[in-house]
C-alpha cells in the first residue's frame, strides 16, 4: 500500500549528517534525551513519561535505542536501529541508569576523560524522575549538539515537505468547518470539538490507511479559538475559558493536524458581524504587514533582515504599541522550531526551510489581529502551503 510515511533510509541518513558532525568534534558519539530528536533519527515516536528513554550512535556508525521493557517490541517495530537494549522498569532495582552506562561502554561512548556530544546532560525531569546526568554516570564531558541538530531539523527534505503539506490540507478542512459552525451563542469549545470530530473523520475516511498522527495525545485535525475571542484576542497565548460567541467579537482562530508527526499551523483573523471601521483598519494592516514577511523571506536573506523589515511597516504606520512578537518561527515536528523569524536570529535563511509568518497586533478594547500561514522557502522565493482565505470578504461570519 502507498505511504506518505518518512521512509527508514532517510533516518540512517540523518544519523550520517550527525556522526559527521560527531567525527570533525573528535567525540566518542552521541546519545539523544529528548523525544522529538530520538523520533528525528529513529524514527521511534513514544510518549516521554518518568521511564527514561535514549538514542544513542558511537563513532563507528553503530545505532542503538535504550527503552523500558513495556517499548520493546515497539521499538523493534518502527526502527532499523543496530540494537534495542531495555531494563526492567523505573524506578527498578538497579536504576535503569546501570544499564545505560553498561550500553554506552559496550558501544565505546563516554569513557572517561573522552567527549559526548548530547541534547542534555541526561534524562530530563518527566513525570518525578530522577538519576544521574550523562557526565556523571560515565565521567565524560559532554557537547551540547543542540544547536547542530536544529540546523539539521531546520531544512526539510522532500518526503518531510509531502507530509508538512499534507497536514495543511486536513488543518484547512478544520478550519473551514470551524468557521461554518461559530455562530452567536454557541461556545467556543462546542465549535471547536465539532470542527476538529468531524475533520477526523473525513481525513480517516480518505487516507485512513496510511494515516499516523505519532503526536500524543493528538490525533487527527484540529481547530480552535484557545480563547482569542473579543477583548480576550488581545492576549497572543491566552488559554481556551469556553467563551461564549457574541456580535461584534474579533476571532482569532488556529488549526493543524499531525501527519507521521510533522504539523503546519493556520490563523486567521475573523469577525462575527460587519467589522467596525477601525477593526478593517487593522485587518488590512495585518494583511499587509505579512506580505511584507513573504516579500523578505528567501535564500540567503536572514531570519533578522525579515523581522526588521516587518517591524519598520510597524513603526511606518504607528503600530508598535500594538505590537508583542516576532514576526514568525521554523516548525516541523515541532510546532515552534528555530531559526526564529526575529531581529535577534541572524540565521541565513536556506532553501527547504519552513516557517510560519504570523505578524498579529493586539488592541486594547477591540481585539487581536493575526493571520498566519506555513510557507517553504523554494530557490527563489516561498510556496505557500497554507491556502485558506486571506482577505475580509472570506473572513465575516455572518448574524
């Protein structure tokens, strides 16, 4: 059957890029904590608890995961890894720390007085667990490789944009079922349940069989307000408060849907009722200040030349009091990647790069204004790969 599905050589390919990376450092290897970079190179998707789990490649190419006895025969499953080792349970008698450090000197990593490179310095507080770090358990030093890793995240590759694209698709049917059913006197949290069903479904009923969200506790498309509704729009990460819809209110809507992992992100700037004039002030305002952000973002431009162009049409136009983020980020398998789309993030933009572009300004007592769309960064400009409306006339829900 056809998969959609990130395919396992490209997973020994990324663990290439690294050990290059490991090699010109002169480290033993590496050992990955976090579980987003774990499903990066392994392709192993799990949900972090207080059981530690790692990936760890030595020096010669060899790849291993370290999981609990309860993910074997999961991680048997979804890697081509050379090795799957586990213990017992957590906390366990001995922790399961013993048996990490055992592997790590069975593959040659981390004696001591060598160099690891990592993402931490050990498992990381989940769930009340505790242990010891990296450095302690095997008396190595340890190299943040972070920051190598999101430069490796940053770009995608084809059958990472086939899947990013896919998930705009389902988060567009999402969205325009949660448009469809906000109407005054429903609640933003009986809209968005229903938009957000009945999306799943549909995309079961098309690509069902080749379909994994591997984003817990995600599932399938999903849309909402998050209480970005009349003067609560004015806060940019504001929580869902079950607000009910009322005439006149500024919504500030956001929709995405997991595939294999990988999401995409959609806003827009709605209004229940005909817009004030004011309220279409800062809508067209917030229209032109993202094609300002497409017109900068290509190759060999950076992350900050963009930000600052945005924010000149800001200060051209008097809106910096209005103004409270950058004008966007990276994202991928996470929904917040970097490079960042700010005065502070001179990272040279690449072709295969994705980011969002999402300039908002927030109005005490009218509300917030945000449109935001997933863009690809192509040889001589972006593709856009969000495609839900943009302008006013698509954006008034009638009363």
């Amino acid at each position: 059957m056809h998969s959609i599905r990130i395919p396992a050589a490209e997973f020994r390919h990324r663990s290439q890029a690294l050990l290059e990376h490991v090699k010109q450092a002169q480290l033993t290897g590496a050992v990955m904590f976090d579980h987003v970079n774990v499903l990066y190179f392994t392709g192993f998707a799990f949900i972090p608890t207080e059981r530690p789990m790692a990936f760890a490649m030595n020096a010669a190419g060899e790849r291993a995961m370290f999981v609990p006895r309860l993910e074997v025969e999961h991680a048997q499953s979804t890697t081509d890894v050379d090795r799957v080792d586990h213990y017992l349970e957590y906390p366990g008698t001995p922790h399961p720390m013993a048996a990490f450090k055992e592997l790590l000197l069975q593959m040659g990593i981390g004696s001591a007085g060598s160099g690891v490179a990592t993402d931490l310095d050990g498992y990381p507080w989940i769930f009340g667990y505790e242990g010891p770090t990296l450095s302690e358990l095997t008396g190595a030093s340890v190299e943040n490789f972070q920051a190598v890793i999101n430069r490796l995240q940053a770009v995608k590759s084809e059958a990472e944009l086939r899947l990013i694209r896919e998930s705009c698709k389902w988060a567009n049917l999402a969205h325009a079922l949660l448009q469809r059913y906000t109407v005054v006197g429903e609640t933003e949290t009986s809209v968005s349940m229903r938009a957000s069903h009945e999306a799943t479904l549909a995309m079961l009923d098309a690509i069902g069989p080749i379909f994994h969200a591997q984003s817990w506790p995600e599932t399938g498309p999903r849309a909402e307000y998050r209480g970005q509704i009349g003067r609560s729009g004015t806060v940019p990460h504001t929580l869902a408060n079950n607000i009910t819809f009322q005439t006149g209110d500024v919504l500030v809507s956001e929709a995405s849907c997991p595939v294999w992992a990988y999401t995409s992100e959609l806003e827009r700037t709605m209004f229940l009722g005909d817009p004030s004039k004011k309220q279409r002030e800062m809508f067209d305002h917030v229209l032109a200040a993202q094609e300002v952000g497409f017109t900068h973002l290509k190759p060999g431009a950076k992350c900050s030349d963009v930000d600052a162009a945005v924010r000149k049409y800001y200060e051209d136009h008097n809106l910096m009091p209005f103004w409270k983020h950058h004008t966007g980020h990276c994202l991928g398998l996470r929904y917040h990647e970097g490079p960042f789309l700010d005065t502070g993030d001179d990272t040279v933009i690449k072709e295969g790069m994705v980011f969002t572009v999402e300039p908002g300004f927030y109005v005490p007592d009218l509300g917030g204004f945000r449109h935001s769309d997933t863009v690809a960064v192509t040889a001589d400009g972006i593709e856009m790969l969000t495609y839900y409306p943009r302008e006013l006339d698509g954006l008034v829900i009638g009363v």
